[in-house]
C-alpha cells in the first residue's frame, strides 16, 4: 500500500519522527474551520504519486485566502491519472538544508538497501552518483541502524549528526511497519542538530495488515482514499483498477495468468479496466462475489465488453457459468456485452449454459480477443 504522504506523516509522528504541523482539508472551504498551523503555509495534493511538485499540485500560500485559491486549483486536479481528492496543509519550512534519507527492501538479496544523501528535494535524480551512500544491511532495526551510522560518515560535519539520528529513528519505523518503502525527501536539516522530515513516502506489504493494527485502522478509517485495499481487507481478493479509462472489464482468477492477460491486451492495442486475482473457488456456491466485482467493474464510465477468462481445475465450468449468468442479472449497472473465455473442468456443460444466456464462449483466447474487438467497433 502505497500511503498518501498526511497518512505516512501521521504514523511517523506517533513513532518520534519530526514532521512539519498540518492538517488534511477535503476542500477549499474547508481551510476556514480546518485547525491550521501558524503560517505561512504549503498546500501539498495527496495522491499515491511522485513528482508531485513538478505537476504543480505542491503550492504555497501566505493567507487564508492565498490558501483557499491554492486548495481550490489543487483539489479536483487530474494528475497521473489520479484525481486529487484531499491536500495536506502545513507549516512552511525555511532556513533549513534539504537531504535524503531512504530504506528500500530488496528481494534479491532478502536485505534492506540503506540510501543516504547530503542533497535532496525535487531534482534528487540529478545528484551525482558519487554524492549519494548506499550499503544493503540485514532486515533488523540494529542493523540497519547500525549501516546510518556508518554511511553518514560520508557525509559533511555539519549535517552528519542530523542525517544520522533520523535515519535511525526510520530504521525502527521501517521494521515496525514492515514496509517495503521509506523514503524521506528532502529531510529539512537545520544547525545544532534539529532535523524535520518535509515530505515522506511510504509503501507497506498489503499480507502484514492483519499485523499491523494502526495501519488496518487507518484503511477502515479512509476507505475511500485506499479502495483497492480495502476491498481486499474486506473481501479477501486483489481488485484494482489499473486504468479508469479502460474499455475492457476483467473477469479473471489467478495473478499471474491476470497480469499476463492485461499484458497481452495492452499488447494489442486494448485497454483494460482492471485487475483481479481471485481464486475459481471463491465464485462457488454464491453469487455474492461474482455480483460484488461486477458491480465494481461497471463502475468504470468507457467499460464497453467485460472478458471473463477462466481456467478451472477443480471448480466446475458448469457450476461456474451458472453463477455468471445470475451475476450477470443480478448486476444491472453493467449493461455490456460479455465475452467468456473457459478452458478445464466442465466445459461442455459450460458452453450450453453460456449459450442459453446469448454469452459467446471461446477456448482459444485469440478467438476470444476478436469478438471483443467487434464489440469495441459497434
């Protein structure tokens, strides 16, 4: 889960990192009533994105209304195909030396990779590889402690101590949350060792929610800003939406045999609404999944066909195709065509419920690929 930079903040202030005051505002309006820190302030969109800054949804205001326009020109933006539905108010910084701090795990090796810099901010990839310190370390909070404080070595007298006493503190958030990600950039470093972290990023493992009590509340709690995971912690399989102007709505089971399907289709050209991975066993017996994921598939304003491409081993086909047709009924927001691709266990009878239902069944997914393209055409 990749967390908007409030919600990071919020958990690495409960954890004693310093981070600059602020508040969340849903709107432009709501600034007024909102409980402000002292200004001059920076109104910073949240999306699960980089970059944010050079897309020109990291502003600064000097008064209330200043802040206003800038949340106003902020919140509602499009940017890299996520509208921006909340920003981060907060204190401004000034006077204070901007470096990088980051943990990253590597599954290559099964280690952690340490990441410091005495240059930071917006244009990070333009340091020079000399200037930026990097070592893996064990995955434990000693260790990885232990590898800051070596690499800060290299870094100038003046700054060194700060670098080193956040990258510590991180080490331990790191390995509390059992994240994948913590980056903090820049890491505004002022004299006599006081250090505040100005933005920060964070991406924590999905499987370790159950483990993670703060980090299941904070989905339970901002469904809306985390649907897809969430809908997992909900309903127990990955839904995602991987381009909100697909045309092609998924019906799939499996990862990796999901992921290549999307592939396959960007490949030639179509644009897929979304991802799932859900076990055949999880459609059977109900239709409360199967009608679940329609529903959430027809969503999607330009899904024009829906593909339902299954391969069943020990889930029956028959069973299975009963099913869709009642899903299919039961989920009338969908209005589109549907496509099916079946290959395994029960087939035939599969193929006789499908076509009483005026559902077109394919073995060969080529086939398949060709009347979704002639229902994208009509």
């Amino acid at each position: 889960m990749y967390l908007l930079e409030h919600d990071a903040k919020e958990l690495l202030a409960a954890r004693g990192i310093a981070v600059p005051a602020g508040c969340l505002i849903e709107s432009a309006e709501a600034a007024r009533a909102a409980p402000l820190p002292a200004g001059p302030w920076v109104v910073k969109g949240q999306i699960a994105a980089g970059g944010r800054g050079k897309a020109g949804i990291i502003r600064h205001a000097a008064s209330i209304a200043e802040l206003e326009a800038q949340a106003r020109h902020i919140i509602g933006a499009k940017v890299k195909g996520q509208r921006v539905a909340t920003a981060r108010v907060e204190q401004q910084v000034s006077g204070a030396r901007e470096a990088y701090v980051g943990f990253l795990l590597d599954a290559a090796s099964g280690g952690v990779r340490v990441i410091l810099s005495a240059s930071g901010g917006m244009d990070i990839e333009l340091v020079p590889r000399k200037h930026i310190h990097s070592e893996l370390a064990r995955p434990d909070a000693q260790s990885l402690a232990n590898c800051v404080r070596q690499l800060a070595r290299n870094l100038p007298s003046e700054i060194a101590p700060s670098v080193r006493d956040a990258g510590e503190r991180l080490a331990h958030a790191f390995m509390e949350l059992e994240a994948l990600l913590i980056e903090i950039n820049p890491l505004f470093v002022y004299p006599a060792r006081w250090w505040v972290a100005g933005d920060a990023k964070i991406v924590t493992d999905d499987n370790a929610l159950p483990r993670q009590k703060a980090l299941e509340s904070l989905v339970e709690s901002r469904a809306a800003a985390y649907p897809d995971v969430a809908r997992k912690h909900e309903h127990g399989f990955d839904y995602v939406v991987v381009d909100p102007e697909g045309e092609i709505g998924l019906l799939t089971t499996g990862a990796g045999l999901s992921m290549m399907l999307i592939d396959e289709l960007r490949a030639a050209g179509l644009k897929p609404y979304n991802f799932l991975d859900i076990r055949t066993g999880g459609f059977r017996g109900e239709t409360r999944r199967l009608t679940q994921v329609l529903e959430w598939i027809g969503e999607g304003q330009k899904v024009r066909v829906l593909l339902v491409n299954i391969f069943a081993g020990i889930t029956d086909l028959g069973e299975f195709s009963r099913l869709l047709v009642e899903a299919v009924a039961a989920a009338p927001q969908l209005k589109v065509p549907v496509v099916a691709r079946h290959v395994g266990n029960g087939l035939p009878e599969a193929r006789e419920v499908l076509t009483a239902a005026g559902i077109p069944l394919y073995t060969d997914l080529d086939a398949a690929l060709d009347e979704v393209r002639r229902h994208l055409k009509a």
